[in-house]
C-alpha cells in the first residue's frame, strides 16, 4: 500500500504459496514463492523476484488489500469505545492512517463486523432474549418484563411448530417504580426509531421530581407507533407503575395515542409537549425568534399546560 502496488495469489496450497503483481501479464516480474517447511513447521520464502517494473499512480480511492476485514480489525477499538460512531469519522481514520480512502460501503461493511464481533449479529440477539429477561428477574428482583411473541410461518406459510418471532416488549425496574410516587403528578411519553437491522420504535415513559431531574420509568418495544403499540405500552404503565389516576400525560398528541388513551378508560388528562410545538413551528414558519417568544408564552400558562422537558 505505501508504493502504490499489488498482488495477487497465483497458488496458495497447504504446502506452497506463489504471490505475483496483478500488472504480470503487462510485464511485471515481481514474483514471491514461498513453502511450507516440515521440519521447523515454519513458511519460508525459497524465491523472490523484484522489485515491480510496473508504473503505477498513486490509488487515492482504495486497495484492494484493504478491504473490510482488514478494516474492521483496525476500527475495533474505536468501535467499542463509541458504538454509535459515524462510518464518515471511520473512512477518515482509514485515510490518515493508511492514506487510502476506502469507499463508504466498505467502511460501512468493516463497521457491521466490528459490531457483530463485539454484541453478536441481530438474529441470534433475539434467541438470547428470553436469556436476558431470565436474568434480569433472577438478578435485579422487581424487574417486570412482558414479552409478546407471534406463531412463525415459513416461505411456504405453513405454520412452523416450536417457532415463535418477536412481537413487542415492554420492560420496567423496581427502583422506577417505587420512585414514581414521589415524582410530580406528570408523565411524558414519546417514541424514537431505532438503528439497525431491525428499524422497530422504542417508546419510553419520563417522569420528572422536586429538583427538575428526568426519570425514565417505563419502556417498551415495538413494531409500529399505532393505537395498539400504544394502548401496550399504556396499559402495562398503568399495571405496573401508574396507579392514581390524576396524571397529565404529555405528548405530541398523536392520532395513535389519543385514541389509545381513550380506549383505556383512564382518566389520565392528555397536553401539547412544548418541545414538539415548537419544532413544529420552527418547521412551518422557519423563525428562531418567534419559536422562542412561543416557548415563553408556552411556559407563562398556569399548571398543566407550562409543562415542558
């Protein structure tokens, strides 16, 4: 990679191993051949002819020999101090470090590796859940975990016995729940995509105490934002955190969550987020100044309507 050239196998064998320039059918001669030593049981190099004759340009966009395994070995460490790493920052670290700049594919690729060898790919993630959840009750008492699951059908849809595919979860701990009594009476709920193979939607439920500091206590996962996942998620919250029933839930009143709230016969009071508001406004009318003249009107209007996180 420093000069600029490349090789390609010609043999490789238990016993033998011939390298040759990719450029030897325009001439170049350089030549390494090496064999496999039954005595020392070590590889020596018997013949080598060089240097290349061939002219080559500097390959500023990629090498062959780095490709993504290669790669994923050099951005492990990084990969494992920050997970969430931008494969733009990766091809960058590629680049200064090998002055090559590998393709955003690769890169992409090479991460992948390196997240599957450090957390294990996303299908064999979902057989070790019921591990995980059997753990978390074994070792943090009080955890309260619902998991749904549907009957698997196969490429030819029959029905495959023995076979369950994840559906949704919703999950909660202990210390949340004997926290939330001394939060103030008000709940903020709201969904977010997650990353990966798998584009579900986390929903979680915050809550907030006396000095303003935010409190997760409840989360769930599932498939799509709709009045079902909603009314899940509302109704193991009610289960097992919420009991009164004089709560103001905050939300950006989707049509999926209104509905769900209606369908649940709690007689929660449901408000406007300001946050969403206002990133609503900002989207519409494209003014930062009047976006923060709403957000003060929003937090001058008496309890419950100033609530924002």
């Amino acid at each position: 990679m420093n000069i600029s050239v490349d090789y390609k196998v010609a043999v490789s064998k238990p016993t033998l191993y011939i390298g040759e320039c990719w450029k030897s059918g325009e001439g170049c001669n350089w030549r390494v051949r090496a064999a496999f030593i039954q005595n020392s049981q070590m590889w020596e190099i018997r013949k080598f002819v060089g240097p290349h004759t061939c002219t080559s340009t500097r390959m500023t966009e990629d090498h062959r020999k780095l490709d993504s395994k290669t790669i994923c070995t050099c951005i492990m460490p990084m990969v494992k101090d920050m997970p969430t790493i931008k494969v733009s920052v990766l091809i960058a670290e590629i680049q200064a470090r090998f002055q090559y700049r590998v393709s955003y594919r690769k890169a992409w690729i090479a991460k992948q590796m390196a997240m599957e060898q450090l957390y294990g790919d996303f299908d064999a993630s979902y057989n070790e859940l019921q591990g995980w959840i059997a753990a978390m009750r074994e070792y943090v008492p009080g955890t309260v975990i619902e998991l749904q699951t549907r009957p698997y059908y196969g490429p030819d849809d029959q029905l495959q016995l023995g076979k369950r595919i994840f559906h949704r979860m919703f999950w909660t701990f202990d210390p949340c729940v004997r926290a939330f009594p001394h939060c103030k009476p008000f709940v903020q709920v709201d969904g977010t995509w997650l990353y990966g193979k798998y584009t579900q939607i986390l929903l979680i439920a915050v809550a907030q105490y006396g000095n303003r500091n935010m409190l997760p206590i409840a989360f769930a996962i599932v498939d799509k934002e709709n009045m079902e996942s909603w009314e899940f998620f509302l109704t193991n919250l009610r289960r097992y955190v919420i009991s009164n029933d004089n709560i103001c839930i905050i939300s950006d009143r989707g049509k999926g969550l209104i509905a769900a709230i209606r369908r649940s016969g709690v007689p929660w009071r449901s408000v406007y987020c300001i946050r969403h508001i206002a990133a609503n406004f900002i989207r519409d009318y494209k003014n930062a100044n009047w976006k923060r003249q709403f957000v003060k009107i929003g937090k001058r209007l008496p309890y419950p309507f100033n609530i924002s996180f």
